[in-house]
C-alpha cells in the first residue's frame, strides 16, 4: 500500500503532469490517505495565511486556541462563512468575523 501525500495529492488535483503520469503508472496498486493529507489538500493558500494570521493575533493577545481551530476558522472566512454552530463558544467566540450559534 502507498500513502499519498498531500503535496502529490495537490499536485494531481490541478492536473499537474508528473502527478497525473505517476497516477496512471501505480494505477493497479492500492493506496491510503492520511486525515492530515486530505486536510492539507482541501485548503487553499489564502486559507492557510489567514489561519496564521488568526492564530498569532489571538497568541499576541493572549488568547491563543487550538491549531485545529484556527485553522477552521481560517478556512471559513476565506470562503466567506461566517457563522459556526458549535457547543465551543469559548474559542470561536474569540475570532473576529465568525458568530458562534450555540446548543
């Protein structure tokens, strides 16, 4: 078994030639893909710089969440969400931009 990684799996996913070329090779072989990978491969750019952003404001402030979180919460504002439905009202509630609906 062959695990992908997220730079080949990014690659492919814009029809980057190599990647699609080696696709076509290891065709007949079986594959895996770690929860980080298709995390990383799912993300733009713009949404990795905002999450950075967040998360060293809110460290500069002291009040420093999860990577995880700024991540999501990167990942949502750049795609233009900007509400979240969480029981986590503590760390989102803490983000410019995202409202926190709470159950």
């Amino acid at each position: 078994m062959i695990c992908l990684y997220s730079s080949f799996l990014i690659d492919f996913l814009k029809n980057n030639a190599a990647a699609a070329d080696k696709a076509r090779i290891l065709e007949e072989k079986s594959f895996s893909i770690s929860s980080i990978g298709v995390f990383e491969a799912a993300l733009d750019l713009r949404a990795y710089i905002l999450s950075s952003k967040i998360s060293a404001f809110l460290t500069k402030e002291g009040k420093a969440i999860n990577q995880s979180d700024c991540l999501i919460s990167g990942t949502m504002i750049s795609n233009g969400v900007n509400r979240i439905l969480t029981k986590d009202k503590n760390h989102f509630g803490r983000i410019k931009g995202i409202k926190v609906i709470s159950y």
